[in-house]
C-alpha cells in the first residue's frame, strides 16, 4: 500500500509552481518557467524519495499554456533532459504519479469545442507522462462531467467522444463519482462500459451516494473489479469533511483517529491511497506513519524536528508534552503524539511564545552572525515586540540566515511554512 498527496509540497523550499499571464508567453518566458516547474517537480520528487512516499499526483500547471494554442513549443524535447532524469528518479523509486484535470476538461459536453479542448488537455496530460517514461499504471484522473438535464445522455457522449481519445490516452484514463452528479453506481456503470478503472472517493460518496446506499467497504470491492493487472494497484481517494464549511471542502490535516477507522475496514491492504487534503505531504506521512509496519521511535523523532518550533511559538505546554513522550524510546506512541499536533494548531501564535522561538532558531546563527546581521534580527525583533513590525518579517530573515548559513536542520522545519 502507498499513502499519497496532490500536487503542492508544504516545508521543502523552492517548490513553488510558476505560471504567466498570456501577454508574458514569449517562448522564452514559456521555456524559462517550465524548466523553473521542472526543477520544483525534481525537488518534490526527492522529497517524496526521501520520506518513501510512493504516489504522488503532479499539478496540472507543470507547463504554462500545455494544452493551449498559445504555447507552441515542443516542450517535451526542449526540456528530454529533466523529463528523462525526474522519470529515472520516478521508475527506480518505485513511485506512482498521476494527473487530474480540472473542472474545464468536460469529455461530456454537448458544445464540440468543448469537447475538443478536453481532448487537448487530456492529450497534454498525457505528453507529461510519456515525457517521464511512466507506464499505463500511471493515471489521468476525470469526472465525468456535467448532465444537461439528461444523465444518460450525458454518458453516452462521454462513451463516444472517449472513443476519439488516441489509446495510449485511453489507457491512462481513469473516471472517479464526483459529490454531485455522478454518484459511485453510475461511474462503474461507465466505466464496465468502457473497460477502464473507477476511482472510488469517500467524501463524494457521502455527499452523493446511490439511492441503493452502500458502504465504503462494499464500493471499493466493486471498483477493484473494473481495475486490470496492466493498470496497477487499485487506488482510492479519501478525505475528510471539513467542519462547517461547504458540502465537499477539505479539511486542514487528516484525523487520523477518523483515518484509522477507514483504513482499518479495508478488504485489501496493498490499496493505494490518494489523499486529498490541505496540508498535502504531512498529512501523508502522518497516515504513513500510523499504519507501518516499522513502527520505529525515529519516525516521529524525525517528525518531531520539523514540528518543534512550530509548536513552541503556539504552546510551550504541548512541546514539553511531547518531548516527555518521545523519551520512552521503546514506545511508539504515534496517535497521541499527532493529537498533540493537531491540538496546538487550533491554538493562536502568542507574541511571547513567538519572541522565545524565535530566539531559539536565531541559536543557530547567533555565533557566526555579521554585526549587520545581529542589529537587523535585533530590530526585527523589537519591532515585532512593539506591534511596528510583523512575524512574518521576522521569520523571513531567520530563513535567508538559515539558507546562508546552510543549516539544513531548519531548512526542513516546518516553522517556516506553518501559520
């Protein structure tokens, strides 16, 4: 079984995507930006490596204007060198990708430029994987799409505009019940039509389940019929309602008390899982820690590194609390130490907390420091203190000092990224 996230990374520097505005598409600006996504790319793949995370679904925004008429560069050659090392990377990690168009890419629409345009993107999507040597076990996700006032019109246009798809595109697709129209009974009856794989996702079902009902437990044993030997492991997606917020959002970080009851009822234990979540790869190691079976002290050890100022600027309380946990080194106490987690970021950042964090972090520096450097920091400081400053100025030049000095030990902090 893998555990994995979507797109964005949270903690690892420089993993941002960039994108242009269409009257800045120069093929240079075009070339410029891709081999800057490129890079971001190779970096969250490493990332993924170095924490045995082994699915991973790439953002859609990989190549500025890739399925549109304005970019009519041949990106895949121009860039065979990166696509060729991030795809060594990928295939000899063992690491799974995907892609999922957006909510535009509409195989079902009555209106043929439409249609036309999601063959496009579909095709561009499909360019990025066969630009990375990655093989039919590498998917495309879609929704089916709208209705029209008529679902089964609706379907028979997607069963026959999917026919104008070039098979290896047909080969990656995947369709997966959305949390309106499309429930999880008539996506598998789309997809046994068509003989590709059905992605079962939790929260869509829950919103929009079939009037028949179901468990999770039972769909998932009726989506893994329609997966083939040559498209992989089954994969699921799997999220949580957030409280309060509109049918369908996202939480922040997965419970994984919640989780665990889910995972727990699975038939089969080899399942991939794609979760969908705000806080992206943490949450990803948090369920990856919690259903190991390595359950090694180190895990959190590794965790708690990351977390720690992060958690000091909140509650010196909980920071202590989970240091006096991490000390029986024969325990592995993985759910109470991501409850503690999760209970110090319901809590607001204190000035003093802050002031005492910060101070910690600038014990990095503080001995090899220029003078010019000690005022500013000293500055900031009393700034921040006096409400004529902000934090976030604050922290800014505690992580420039942190990539001069290249003190890589905070570089992966999270108190950096955690708000």
């Amino acid at each position: 079984m893998s555990i994995g996230y979507a797109c964005l990374n949270i903690g690892t520097p420089h993993t941002n995507i960039r994108s242009l505005m269409q009257k800045n598409a120069t093929a240079e600006k075009l070339t410029e930006v891709t081999a800057h996504n490129l890079e971001t790319l190779e970096r969250i793949v490493d990332y993924n490596i170095a924490n045995d995370i082994h699915l991973y679904r790439i953002s859609s925004d990989l190549i500025p204007f890739g399925s549109s008429p304005v970019n009519t560069l041949i990106w895949p050659e121009i860039h065979k060198e990166a696509f060729e090392r991030i795809g060594s990377k990928i295939r000899k990690s063992g690491m799974r990708v995907s892609l999922h168009p957006g909510q535009y890419t509409v195989m079902n629409s009555p209106t043929e430029d439409v249609v036309a345009r999601a063959i496009e993107d579909l095709n561009y999507h499909d360019k990025i994987l066969t630009a990375l040597g990655a093989d039919q076990t590498n998917k495309i996700v879609l929704h089916v799409g709208g209705s029209n006032g008529d679902k089964a019109a609706a379907m028979d246009r997607f069963a026959a505009n999917f026919q104008r798809l070039p098979e290896i595109v047909q080969n990656r697709l995947i369709i997966e019940n959305d949390e309106r129209l499309y429930n999880i009974e008539d996506v598998l009856n789309l997809a046994n039509r068509l003989q590709i794989p059905a992605i079962y996702d939790n929260l869509h079902h829950a919103i929009n389940p079939p009037p028949s009902g179901g468990h999770d437990q039972y769909w998932i044993a009726e989506a893994k019929k329609t997966w083939k030997e040559e498209d992989g492991k089954q994969k699921i997606h799997y999220s949580q309602q957030a409280i309060g917020k509109r049918p369908g959002a996202h939480t922040k970080t997965i419970n994984l008390e919640t989780f665990l009851q889910f995972y727990n009822q699975l038939a089969d234990p080899t399942i991939d899982i794609m979760l969908e979540v705000k806080d992206k790869n943490l949450s990803a190691i948090k369920c990856q820690n919690a259903t190991t079976e390595t359950q090694h002290l180190k895990l959190l050890e590794k965790e708690w590194g990351r977390y720690k100022y992060a958690i000091l600027e909140r509650s010196p309380a909980i920071y202590q609390a989970i240091r006096t946990l991490l000390k029986d080194k024969a325990d592995y106490p993985v759910q109470e130490f991501y409850r503690l987690i999760d209970a110090v970021f319901t809590e607001e950042i204190r000035p003093g907390y802050a002031e005492n964090a910060a101070a910690h972090v600038w014990g990095y520096f503080k001995k090899n420091a220029t003078d010019t450097e000690r005022s500013q920091y000293e500055k900031n400081l009393t700034n921040y203190r006096n409400n004529t400053g902000t934090l976030e100025t604050l922290k800014r030049q505690l992580f420039k000092l942190a990539e001069k000095y290249e003190t890589d030990y905070l570089l992966q902090s999270l108190y950096f990224y955690l708000e």
